[in-house]
C-alpha cells in the first residue's frame, strides 16, 4: 500500500538515493533536511521542506499535515575525525536533534522509523564478519552517538510502541545508475571520490593511512555497499517496520576491498594512473570490516546488486564525470 513518507535527511546522499527509490515505489515522498550538507539539486524542488531537526514544533506540524505515517531519519553529521575534535557538535545533532524528531513522532503518533545508523558502532570487532550480535563498543564521539540513538530506539520501542529499524551502513559508496546523483562532501574525506579527484587532475595523488595492517597487502580493508543497494533496504525496511518492535541490521556486501584494491579498480575504471603514496595510519581506523548481513537478507529479502569494487566504481566515476565540482557543476 502507498504510505505517506518523511524523509528527514533526505538531501544528503544516502538519503537522496532512498527517496528517490521510494517515490518510484509509488510511496508519497516528502523530505525535510536544513541543507547544511544535503544539496537542493539532489531533491525534488516541490517535495523539499526545508526545516531543522532539532525544531520539534515544525516537525511534529510537517508530519500532521501531510499525514505521514513512516520516517527515515538520515539526518546526522558523519565524520569520524571530526567528531574526535567536534564532539559537542555530534551530540548536539544526532543525539539531541534526534530526541527531538522523536518527540515529534510520539506528538503525531507515527510509529514506524528506519534509523541510518553505522559499523561504527562496533569499534574495532574481534572478529569478521560482522554480525549484529558483536558487542557495540564505539571508538568515536561519532559511533557514540549513533550507538546512544539505538539504545533511545530500544526504550522507546517498549515503552511508547514505536517501531524502528536501525540500519548500520558499512562503506557506502558509488552514484545513481542514472548518474544524477552522487556523492558531493565538503570536505571530501572518502577514498573513491578523493581517489578519482586524481584521476579528473584535481589532486595530485592520493595518500594510503597505513601499509602494515595484519591484512594481505597490509592496507585496510573494508566493505564497500553501493548506494543504491542500500536505497533498496530502506525501502523494504519501510514495509518490515513493525510497531513496537526493534531492530538493527548490517547493510553491506559481505566482501572485501583493501585501499590498494580500490586504488586499482579506479585505474581500471579510469585508465589513469593515480600516482599513490604511503603515509602513517589514520588513527581509529580498525584493519578490516566486512559485514555479515544475513539478518537483512533473511528478514527484508534483500540482495545487493553491486558485488565488486569495479562495478562500484564505474558508478562513482560516471558521476564525477560529468559533475566534477559535485552538484554546483
Ligand atoms: N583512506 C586512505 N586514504 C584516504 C582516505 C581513506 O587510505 O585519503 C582509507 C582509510 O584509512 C580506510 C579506507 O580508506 O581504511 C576507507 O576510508 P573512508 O574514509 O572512505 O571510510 P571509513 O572506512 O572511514 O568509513
């Protein structure tokens, strides 16, 4: 059935990638984001309110009038590094501005969420795959506060009846097959953009954190998910969602990319060289995160489309393309 959806955080990237799928599913879309970091271009104009989080009076009016009866809820600052050195601006944001859509929700009686959160909130597992019974022991003011979230979705689910679904992303990543949408940070801190920034000449090489990790080429290993596989989770996730009930899910390929794999996929993909150099190791930075997530494949029935870094990247590249300064281009 079509349900009347807010899509809070919805100008970001992940969350611009899941509105557009879920309009697409014939649900009513509607997005609420400040554009603080979202971009205006990633959403459709008549769709977009724009609002704070944090202001629970126009939240709690946004749901009212336009009936909506499911929140996806993206909205939340996201780098590690920044959040060591920014941690009141994390907890503001994603801890208090999140207490606040929550309010809000309970104020107009919608009790279905999906909730972006993190691997970041295991830390540095003992071992991989990563399934969601690790113990959550994050190493950042970032992982924290998501880990705070989910704890919040937990008490509430058993006392107020909401219902939520928590998300934890693995390495997103890549761009629309449509190519219109993409991955556009200021500062850009991810490794396929800043890696493919030297391949359109806008930097000159890229610097690998570490070449002594305990893994087979001695970089870090990750799972990368392409962005729109993870679009399609929230939109299962938005029919899954039961009221009163909590859950957490890992969303991630379930398959490895070292930094010198990915290094090597965008040559391919590219055909520049991309001139690399070693430096130290990223501090926080666990040597290899690859998910389990059987969880979602057994209780959504998703199945990721993009299994291989390659393809991932072909992705990222056609949108850097063709916007090689983002969405101002
Ligand atoms: N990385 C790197 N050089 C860079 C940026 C990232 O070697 O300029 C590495 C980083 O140490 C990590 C991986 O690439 O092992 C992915 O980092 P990213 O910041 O994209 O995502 P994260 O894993 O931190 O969520």
């Amino acid at each position: 059935p079509r349900v009347n959806v807010l899509v809070v955080g919805g100008a970001g990237y992940v969350g611009s990638h899941a509105a557009r799928r879920i309009a697409a599913a014939g649900h009513d879309v509607w997005i609420y984001d400040n554009l603080s970091t979202g971009h205006r271009e990633a959403c459709l104009p008549e769709r977009l309110i724009e609002g704070e989080l944090a202001d629970r009076k126009t939240l709690t009016k946004v749901l009212t009038d336009h009936k909506i009866e499911a929140v996806l809820h993206f909205a939340a600052c996201c780098y590690v590094g920044e959040s060591v050195t920014q941690p009141a601006k994390y907890y503001q944001n994603n801890v208090v501005g999140t207490l606040a859509l929550l309010d809000a929700l309970r104020a107009a009686e919608v009790s279905r969420l999906v909730f972006s959160s993190t691997t970041a909130v295991y830390g540095t597992p003992d071992k991989v795959p990563i399934t969601e019974d690790t113990p959550l022991n994050p190493i950042s003011p970032y992982g924290f506060t998501k880990r705070v979230v989910e704890h919040a979705l937990v008490d509430y689910a058993h006392a107020y009846g909401l219902g939520s679904i928590a998300l934890r992303y693995f390495n997103a990543s890549g761009a629309s097959r449509e190519g219109n949408l993409g991955e556009d940070h200021a500062p850009e801190t991810h490794l396929i953009p800043l890696v493919l920034q030297v391949a359109l000449g806008q930097r000159d090489k890229i610097t690998i954190f570490g070449d002594d990790y305990p893994t087979e080429d001695g970089t870090c290993v990750r799972d990368y998910i392409h962005v729109e596989d993870l679009a399609e989770a929230h939109l299962l996730a938005l029919d899954a969602v039961e009221p009163g009930t909590c859950n957490a899910m890992n969303l991630g390929s379930e398959h490895g990319a070292s930094v010198l794999q990915v290094v090597e996929a965008c040559r391919e993909v590219t055909g520049h060289e991309i001139p690399v150099e070693f430096g130290p190791r990223r501090e926080g930075d666990p040597a290899e995160l690859i998910a389990d997530a059987s969880r979602a494949r057994e209780k959504l029935g998703w199945q990721p489309e993009f299994t291989d870094i390659r393809s991932i990247v072909e992705t990222a590249w056609q949108w850097h393309l063709e916007h090689p300064d983002g969405y101002s281009s």
